[in-house]
C-alpha cells in the first residue's frame, strides 16, 4: 500500500479508526468507557486520577513506538522532540476525526512565559490531520524550549488529544526516558527519575514499563522504580521491545523471564513483547507490520511464549482487560472521594454565605434577627435561658446571668478578704463563722488585684494604736490636750477603704468583657437561618454577619455602658470621700458594746494590780481600802497623757472598723445594683440598635469579592461532581 493511502487512514495501512483496538467488548466495559467519556467531557480528569496508561523507560527503549502502535497515530521519532517533557496522549469520541496540540505550562514557569505557552494551539480536521501531527509536535517543542537549554528537561506537557467517530476515552502518557548517566553533571537523570516516579504515584495508573531486549534487565533503573511504586505488580505490565536486535542467547533469557521463571522481575501480569516499527517501515500497512511482527515471535525461542503475551495486537487486549479491570476497581471508590468533596463543598458554601436573599426579604430577615437577638439578651440577662443555646458548653459566655453572678461573687469576696488597707487587730482576731459562706465558683480568670490589698500588717493591737497615736499627735488642732477631732476617724475610714475604687473599677471591666463576650456568642445564633426555614428567617453566613455587626453597633453601645457605669462608679467613691453617715443600729451596738467591754477591762485591770501589790506587801490593807480613783485610774492605764490620747485612738480604731464593716456590705451591694444592673444588664437589650436603614443592612450582610468567585467556583465544582455522579451511577 502507497503512502497516500496509508495517510487516509491516520498514517497506517489500516481499515481501522485510530483507538478502536480499544473498543468495549460487552455492556459492562461501555458502560465504564461511557462514564469515562462523560467525567473527561466535565473535565474531571484535571483534579482527580482516572485511569490511565503511562508509557516509561529508559531513553531509546521504543517507547514512542509501542505507544504510536497502541493509539494508532504516527509519532516523530529520532528528532528528540518527546523525550524531554510529557506528552499525555487523549482519545475522544466525535463525528469528525482531528487532532488537537496545546501546551500545559509546568509550575517553574513565570506568568508571562505561561500564557506564552498557553497561547500556543495547533488543530487540524483535515484528511492529513495525522500526518501533520509530527509538524505540530515539532513547532510545540520550539516553543517550550524558547529561551531555554536544548538539554534540559521541562515540566511542561505537551497536550494531544486525537478525536474520532469510533474513538473510546483513553489517556497514555509518554514519559521521558531514564537517564542511565548523566555525562554533564546537571541533575537531569535526577529530573527524569523525578517526573516518571510521581507517574508511576499515581495509583490510578497502569504502568506500561518498556525495555529493549538488547540490554541486561538487571541495569533497567525501572524495573527498581516500578517494585517501589507498584510492589505487588497489580498495576505494571512489562513490555519487551526490539526482540529482532537481539542475540539468542538475550532472547532465551527473556523468555524465561516471560514465562515467570526470573523472581526478581516476576510481576502479577506476565510480560508482552512486541516488534516495533523500523525507521524505514513507515509505509507499511497495519496488517503488514503485524504480520511481520507475528512471523519473528512464531520463531524459536519465543515460540515457547503464550500467544497472549506477544505482539501488538494481544498488547491491546491485555491492556484493555487490565484498564476495564483497574476503572472497576477505582471509579466506585471516587464515587465516595466524589460524595466527600460534595459534603465540604456544601460545607463551605454554606459557610460562606449560602445562597443570597431576594432584595425584599433582606430588611425583614434583619429585622427579625434583631429581635430574636434583643428577646434573647433580655431573657439571658435575667438567667432565662432557652434551647437554642444547649450546643454551648455551660461555661460559656452566652449564659450571661451565670458569669455576671459568678463575677460579683467573686468582686465581693475579693473585697472581703483584701480590700482593706491593713488588717486591724482592735477587735480580738477569732474563727469567722461564716467564712464557709464565700463564692462556690472558681475563677477561670486571675483573681481581681487592689492597689490597697493588704498594704500593712501590725504585729500587736498596741502597735496599731501607737500607730493611731502618732497620727493624732501630728494632726493636732486648735483644741484642748487630750482632745482630738473626730474627725480623724474619716481619715482613718477614708484610708482603710482605699482599694475599693480599684477592685470595683475591674469588677466594672469584666462584666463589660462578659457583656461583649456574651453578644460576640448570641449575635450568630440570632442571626443564623433555621434549619429547613423558608422565607426571611436569618442568615446562612450569620457568623459573618454577626461579626460586623457586633464591632461597630454593639460594642460602641456597651463601651457607652461601661463610661456609664465608670461615672456611677465615681459617684460612689465620691460619697466614700465624703463625711461617714450612718443610721444603722448595729454601729450604736459596737459602740456601747466596746465601751462596755473596755471599761471592764480597765476595772479588772485595775483590781489585778493591787491584789497583786497586796500578795506581794508593798502594800497594806484591803484592795477597796487602797482603790482610789487615782490608783484606779493608774492601774487601768488612764492616768498619762499618753494613755489618754491611746484610749482616744483605741476608741476612734474601733468605730472606724464598725463604720468599714456597715459600709462595705452597702458599698458591695451598691456596686452591684447601681453600677452593674442599673448600667448594664438592666436593659441590655435596649442597647441594640432600633433599626438600620436598607443601606446599612446590605452593607453588613454584603459578601466579600473574593468570596462571591469562590461561591461561584463551589457552585460549578458541585454541579460538575453530581453529573459525574450520575455518569458513575450503577457500576460496580
């Protein structure tokens, strides 16, 4: 047959269309190669591994010949233009056949040079399309090697996609060859290694391993790579190439290997061998290659090979049985990687926002989002909690009322146990009956610090009062000795209940951190749409949402709550500073109770003192014969002027600590009622705004840029992944 004819029918002698050797043999296999047609239509074969064939070898092992031979379509060969990057070989269906020629640009490449690879397309529907392939191949190869070394090994790869009316999908790849010495040193036995192993990875993949009959099997770096990648030799047929170079010696060891005999190149599907075309057999017909092909393996020793182990066209049905076999081992399981990437794609779609509201129900499902959120934050302030929060772990903030009370409980045993500046030793220091009665909540939080906590500590209760002394004795006035101004039991109140101010205003602090805390956990579930809900219910992005709306509406109205609170705070340390007043009776109490108490004391002093002079005979006669009111007064530490001016400052000590006591139990409840409740939770929920106008609505909810091309890109992904669904739908 003359060339012309052999170019009419895809540049071999053959009655065939290129690719039908791989037609389906009954309905199970058309179903696979339909479905594989459909998942390569949507394009799915660029993010997930469908099966395919890769072609691999050393450099010359004929690799582009056993893959022309396959595919039916001539490739250029001795002109180096497929050995230096991949060329992935498609087949698909259509009414005309033609041929298709891009370029996908590798990862190292810049941006400019990318699309000036992406720029590059060559088609051709002509009755010479398969001739011209070979131009195009090498225009496509001038142009990934443009401005780069002629010897280095691009990650580019070099698209050809080969349509006809009888084609079935099909993919091979041609890889570079191995490098088995690299005489310039410049890594790229490294390189190739490198794009064939991440190949061979891909479990997808049937590993077609091509070496040439002429070399020992034990120098095929290959063989090495295919037992790391494939180490069961489920997915590697081993091809067998230019058996008529070889000596018989070589070919009679092949067949051993063939027949399973070598263990060390023993793989779960026997070896094949072919003859390739030569060179100068371009115009031979299909039928006169393969006739040529079966009369050199009807020779001896390869007449001791299985018929289905050799030549081409057996080639083809064993390739055939071991993709269909592979594609019905793999495409259910990408149905559930398929049904996976659909759940989080919804996921986070969702999460992006969901699906728009029409422009008329935006203002109302705002709307009713503001009021869920203002009933939710007036029930939640008074301890009334519902459902709707019962996700949240109990230590949360959305429980408002636990934390604000948990809080106060522990702003008042602070204040108890620190916030007086020194601990008074005036009244006798006994057990506290009721120190079980402190706060059962423990502070995940660092407990509250005063500036005044337990500044100063006195060793004696006359320490204390010397202290008290001195004080008078400096701050002396106009008066009588002896006569001091009551006044000064202020300054010892004002001193003593300094820390409250500091202890309050971080009391202050936290519950505005428990306020804000509280709306940045509430404001999303207000917002969120209800599950299976129609009409203007809410939000699917409701966290986002509620993250710009919590910023600048809320947290402005609770700083304002927080300066409100401060001032009221201030007021109440005004009235601390101003002169102490109390109609309470329990201070009458302590007072007649302490001077009862020391008089008492004074007079059994007294008593003791002169029955022990008496004991001792310094002096005589009876205790109430020598008990004058100067004895008396000497002995009960009231004669001196310093005794006068300590029972003074004994006196003022005590009625200072009855005055803290009643204060700090009123002060304590004021901070709680009048600062907190009254500036705070009282009426929260009026803290939130009225109503927005439509504009500030639709810049709230408004969706990012970038996250409207992601929720489009989301949309496209889910709509391709259910059609592939569907074309997987019923194989097994």
């Amino acid at each position: 047959m003359n060339g012309s004819s052999a170019l009419e029918n895809g540049g071999y002698g053959s009655d065939e269309a290129p690719g039908t050797g791989l037609a389906a043999h009954d309905p199970g296999d058309s179903q696979i190669l339909a479905a594989l047609d459909k998942l390569r239509v949507l394009g799915i074969d660029q993010q997930y591994d469908l099966p395919q064939i890769i072609v691999c070898g050393s450099q010359s092992a004929g690799k582009s010949s056993v893959l022309e031979s396959l595919v039916q379509v001539p490739f250029p060969r001795g002109e180096g233009t497929c050995t230096r990057y991949v060329t992935k070989v498609t087949m698909e269906r259509a009414n005309i056949p033609s041929i298709d020629i891009s370029i996908l640009p590798g990862k190292d490449r810049s941006d400019s040079d990318a699309a000036r690879l992406r720029r590059f397309s060559r088609k051709d529907s002509s009755e010479e399309y398969a001739a011209k392939l070979a131009d195009f191949m090498k225009e496509a190869h001038a142009v990934i090697f443009k401005n780069r070394g002629s010897d280095e090994f691009p990650s580019d790869v070099l698209l050809i996609t080969v349509y006809g009316p009888e084609n079935r999908p099909l993919q091979v790849l041609d890889l570079p060859g191995l490098i088995a010495y690299d005489q310039m040193e410049k890594g790229n036995d490294l390189v190739t290694e490198d794009m064939v192993t991440r190949h061979m990875e891909m479990k997808s993949s049937i590993i077609l391993v091509v070496v040439k009959a002429t070399e020992e099997l034990n120098n095929q770096r290959i063989l090495k790579l295919c037992k790391d990648h494939d180490p069961e030799g489920a997915r590697t047929l081993g091809i067998i190439t230019r058996p008529d170079r070889a000596d018989q010696k070589a070919n009679e060891n092949l067949v051993k290997v063939m027949q399973g005999d070598d263990e060390d190149f023993k793989f779960q599907y026997k070896w094949h061998v072919v003859r390739n075309r030569a060179t100068d057999e371009n115009h031979l017909s299909q039928a006169e290659r393969d006739q040529i092909e079966e009369d050199l393996l009807s020779q001896h020793p390869w007449d001791q090979v299985d018929k289905g182990n050799k030549g081409i066209g057996e080639l083809r049905e064993r390739l055939r049985e071991l993709l269909f076999t592979l594609a019905k081992k793999e495409l259910p399981s990408l149905c559930n990687t398929f049904n996976n990437r659909l759940k989080m794609l919804h996921k986070e779609f969702e999460a992006l926002g969901g699906e728009e509201f029409r422009p008329e129900d935006l203002q109302s499902a705002f709307e009713q989002s503001i009021k869920r959120l203002r009933e939710a934050a007036r029930d939640h302030s008074r301890g009334q909690y519902e459902s709707n929060i019962r996700s949240f772990d109990p230590n949360s903030a959305v429980r408002l009322r636990s934390r604000v009370v948990e809080q106060s409980e522990v702003f008042r045993d602070t204040l108890v146990a620190v916030g007086h500046a020194w601990k008074t030793q005036i009244k006798p220091a006994s057990a506290d009956p009721d120190g079980d009665l402190g706060s059962v909540y423990k502070p995940h939080m660092a407990p509250l610090q005063a500036k005044a906590a337990v500044l100063k500590t006195y060793a004696s209760q006359k320490d204390e009062i010397d202290s008290v002394v001195k004080m008078l004795n400096h701050t002396r006035g106009a008066g009588l000795p002896t006569f001091f101004d009551p006044k000064r039991i202020h300054d010892l109140f004002w001193l003593m209940s300094e820390g409250w101010g500091d202890i309050s205003k971080e009391h202050v602090e936290r519950i505005y951190v428990c306020c804000k805390e509280y709306f940045r956990h509430v404001t999303p579930v207000a917002f969120q749409r209800e599950p299976e809900a129609t009409g203007a219910t809410g939000f699917s992005n409701s966290k986002k949402v509620a993250e710009k709306f919590v910023g600048p509406y809320i947290v402005p109205a609770l700083n304002k709550c927080r300066k409100e609170a401060l001032q009221e705070l201030n007021r109440l340390e005004q009235d601390r500073l101003d002169a102490p007043i109390t109609a309470d009776v329990r201070f009458l109490k302590d007072r007649r109770s302490h001077h009862q108490g020391r008089e008492f004391q004074r007079a059994m002093k007294a008593y003791h003192e002169v029955d022990m002079s008496s004991a001792t005979g310094t002096d005589s006669g009876t205790a109430s014969q020598r008990l004058d009111q100067t004895t008396y007064a000497r002995h009960a530490g009231q004669h001196s002027q310093q005794d006068l001016t300590a029972g003074t400052a004994e006196t003022y000590l005590d009625a200072m600590w009855s005055h803290y006591l009643i204060e700090r139990d009123i002060y304590i409840t004021n901070v709680l009622r009048q600062v907190v409740e009254r500036h705070f939770l009282r009426h929260l929920a009026e803290t939130l705004p009225k109503e927005l106008n439509l504009e500030k609505i639709e810049e709230l909810t408004r969706k990012d840029d970038k996250d409207e091309i992601r929720k489009k890109e989301i949309k496209e992904e889910i709509k391709v992944l259910k059609n592939s669904l569907v074309a997987l739908k019923g194989i097994q």
